[in-house]
C-alpha cells in the first residue's frame, strides 16, 4: 500500500504538564477562562492527579498531567485553539492575567499567543479562508 493511500492518523488527546497539586488553579484557567468542560479520568489514573478536558472534537481530549519539571520559560511548543470571536478571548485571557504574545501575521488567519498559568503556550487563532492560497496570490 502506497504511503498516500493509507488511512491519516487522528489525534485522540493532547498532553502537557503543570505542578503537582495545582489542579484546581489548573481547572480554573481551563474551564472558567478558555471554556473547556471538565471529563472524569480512568479510576485507574485518579490516584495519579491527571484532569482531562473535552474539546469540540468528540474523542479528542486535553490531558493534563502533574509534573515537577518546570515548563522552560521560552519554549515554543504549543497547541493551536480555533476560536470564533478573538476580541473576546483576547479579553478573557487578558482579565485572567496571562502573558500575550502577538504573533507574525498570516493572511486569513488573524491570530496571537498566550501562556497559561503553568507556562504552557497555546496560540488562538480564528480561521477566515484558505490562508495558504490567499498568500500564494501573485501581484502583476
């Protein structure tokens, strides 16, 4: 089977760390400032104080897992949320006390960053057509 015939893998979970014991600050910035809905873990995993989050994806879930090892200050590993009203994120974020990061613009993709309270980077992104076509546009 040709490599471009075979089926594409999917995402079933995105995980990133913050410090042991914070898991209510954690759930806070979550679901009261990005909106996330809280999903029961495994009882097999409760003991080890993993939170997981559903998205708007059905099967596909934020897991967030305690880890003593800081998060480095300038990483720019990051996950991408797509939103529909940036203001009103921006906002939110803003009122929440999280840094904001302006990011380099992309053509139909009006975009930023920000940090969690962890140091996790997460970029925002509203999507408003093919940003890769529209930056293909030859001038004359």
């Amino acid at each position: 089977m040709d490599v471009n015939e075979r089926e594409l893998p999917k995402f079933q979970h995105v995980t990133i760390t913050f410090p042991p014991g914070e898991q209510t600050r954690l759930r806070s910035f979550y679901t009261g400032v990005l909106g996330f809905r809280e999903k029961p873990v495994p009882k097999v995993v409760e003991p080890s104080g993993w939170v997981w989050f559903e998205t708007a994806v059905p099967g596909v879930e934020l897991h967030c897992v305690p880890d003593p090892t800081p998060i480095p200050a300038d990483t720019r590993h990051h996950f991408c949320l797509q939103v529909n009203d940036l203001h009103a994120r921006r906002a939110a974020l803003f009122q929440a006390g999280a840094r904001i990061i302006e990011a380099t613009p992309l053509p139909l993709r009006p975009r930023f960053f920000a940090r969690d309270p962890f140091n996790n980077l997460i970029e925002f992104v509203r999507i408003d057509g093919d940003y890769v076509t529209a930056g293909q546009a030859v001038s004359v």
